[in-house]
C-alpha cells in the first residue's frame, strides 16, 4: 500500500485526519519519525513500504513533527490515537516524555513498538535497535582510531541531548576508549539533528579545540554537516569525520577526503523489521515478552531479551573501495 506523508505544522490532529481513509480490511501501522524531511527516516519508509506490499492489507501511515521535539511527537500520538491506528512504530526524541502518550496508545488497544531511538519501557511493548549498542560504541571509535595511529583529540558531535539511541551509543564509546591509547575524547556537543546547528557546532569544536583529529557524528544529520564544515575550513586531510551516514549523502565527503571511513545498518531494513514486528504484535502472532523470536521477514527473528529488546543486525563500514556501491541504493 502507499505511504502517506504530511506535514505537521500547526495542528497534528489536522494532519493525520487528512490521511486517506484505509480499506475496511487493512491494518494500519504509523511510523513515527523524529522529523519530517531527514533522508535517513525517508529511507526507513521505503522499507516499511515494502514489509507493507509484502504483507499485503496493510495501510503505512507515514509521519512526525517538523523538527526533533518530543511536544511535536506527542501531538502526532495524540491525533494517531484519536484516529484509532493498529499499531505505532516510533523512533522517539524523548524516551520518557513520550511514554504517557503512548501507554494511552496501549491502553486504547493499540499496539506500540518502538524502533532506532527508544522509550522508557513502560511506554512500549518491544524495541528494536538497528545493532546493539556495544558494537555502535565500539565502532565509531574505531573508525576514528582507525586513521590515527599516534592519537589525538576527537570530539562527539550527536543529535539532541535527550536521544536515546545516541546516549547510550556515546556511552558505549566512552567505555570502549581504553581500548585504543592516546585516542582523547575532548568534548561532546549535540546538533539537534539540524543541518545549520550541526554545522555551527562543528565549526565551535573547530575553534575550540585546534589540535582536533577527528569529529565524530554519530548521527546521519551530524556527520554531513560536519563533513561540510570541514571542507569549508580547509581541513581536508588534518580533521577527518566520521561515525552514522547515509552512502547516498556521504558520497561526495568520501570522495573529497573529508570522511575516511563511516557505518550504518541498512536504514530501508529498519523500516522493513519495525513494521513486520509491529504488524506480528498488532495481529496477534507474536508476543513481546522476555526470550520471544519475533519474525521480521527476510531479516530474520528478533529475539528479545530480559528487557523486550532485540538488535536487527551489525553495522558496515563504507570507504572509497565500496561506496559506489551503495550511494544509489540508499
């Protein structure tokens, strides 16, 4: 089925309303996004599109705020429950401040996962993280360490203080420092997954800190910004970026030499799993609970762990020996 996209600019009740009615028969499961208009989500959608036509009988309702606030998604959740969805997927902005909205959700029946960026537990029945947070921490180290034989400073240029996913990805990082000696984390500063934000804050890192190596985004918005400052600076070659990006946004820094190296899962897989997951909950084959396998179609099982959350699959690292590969695709 087709997705629907809108725009939430004053009223979210307004926007969802106007999606097109769903077949008598069709299941419908909204993805939550962070915000309208980041090519990582958009990339998702495609995927939860084809888990959709897979599936068949299912309607995608595709759809978030205009910018990464957690008002602006519970806004979305409120008019989402008032128009009575099967099912809601949500990458969240807030992990706590969303929970009461959708454990309204839950109360009314509907069924709520959440998928890339978390909620607080009780404001979920699963979540679905893209890897597991260990192997993220540790990769985007290494993609900076990878490049800097003798050490030096780096920096953590991230999304919204408040994001889950990225929060424990930075912790996961921090832990996995003394792995790689002389490697010096000097500070970490949050874009908002604004592009103008992002690049503001890199070029401060820049200012800041002159004996920086390395600026690493773990956020799609973050490190493209970031590539861009750098270029812009003139420190191709003596500041490399790295960290989470698109291969289809990421190309031309790859190419340029301002990101050596830099990972991601497969967002369009993303999207395809969050909505075979939410659709096995919503229609009563899978339960989420402690030690269930959850089928995502061709990506396999989930299987959740004590705290009903499952990892989809490992990140891969793009360079120029693979890029080209990849930047038509997503």
């Amino acid at each position: 089925m087709s997705i629907i996209k809108k725009t939430l600019a004053t009223v979210a009740m307004s926007t969802v309303m106007l999606a097109q009615p769903a077949l008598a028969d069709d299941m419908r499961i909204a993805l939550v996004v962070k915000a309208l208009g980041i090519g990582f989500f958009e990339a998702a959608a495609k995927g939860a599109e084809e888990a959709a036509a897979e599936l068949g009988g299912v309607e995608i309702i595709y759809t978030g705020p205009t910018s990464t606030t957690a008002e602006g998604q519970i806004e979305v959740i409120n008019a989402l429950i008032a128009q009575g969805v099967d099912a809601i997927a949500i990458s969240a902005n807030d992990p706590d401040a969303v929970a009461p909205a959708l454990r309204r959700a839950m109360d009314r029946g509907i069924t709520v996962i959440s998928w890339d960026s978390g909620v607080a537990a009780e404001g979920r029945q699963m979540h679905l993280n893209p890897s597991s947070p260990e192997l993220i921490g540790n990769t985007i180290i290494r993609l900076a360490a990878d490049h800097l034989p003798d050490g030096g400073d780096v920096a953590i240029l991230s999304a919204t203080s408040t994001s889950t996913n990225q929060n424990i990805w930075i912790e996961e990082a921090t832990k996995a420092l003394p792995e790689y000696p002389g490697i010096n984390l000097v500070a970490t500063v949050y874009g908002d997954d604004l592009a103008d934000k992002s690049y503001r804050e890199a070029q401060g890192l820049m200012q800041t800190y002159p004996d920086l190596r390395a600026i690493i985004a773990p956020t799609t918005v973050g490190i493209l910004a970031a590539s861009q400052a750098v270029t812009d600076a003139g420190k191709i070659g003596e500041i490399n970026v790295t960290g989470l990006g698109l291969p289809s946004e990421m190309a031309g820094a790859v190419e340029s030499g301002a990101t050596l190296s830099f990972a991601i899962w497969n967002p369009i897989d993303l999207g395809y799993a969050a909505t075979m997951i939410a659709h096995g909950l919503a229609s009563g084959n899978a339960t989420a609970e402690p030690g269930a396998s959850i089928p995502m179609g061709r990506i396999g099982d989930a299987v959740l762990d004590d705290n009903n959350e499952a990892a989809m699959s490992d990140p891969f690292t793009y360079d120029a020996s693979n890029i080209d590969e990849f930047k038509s695709i997503f």
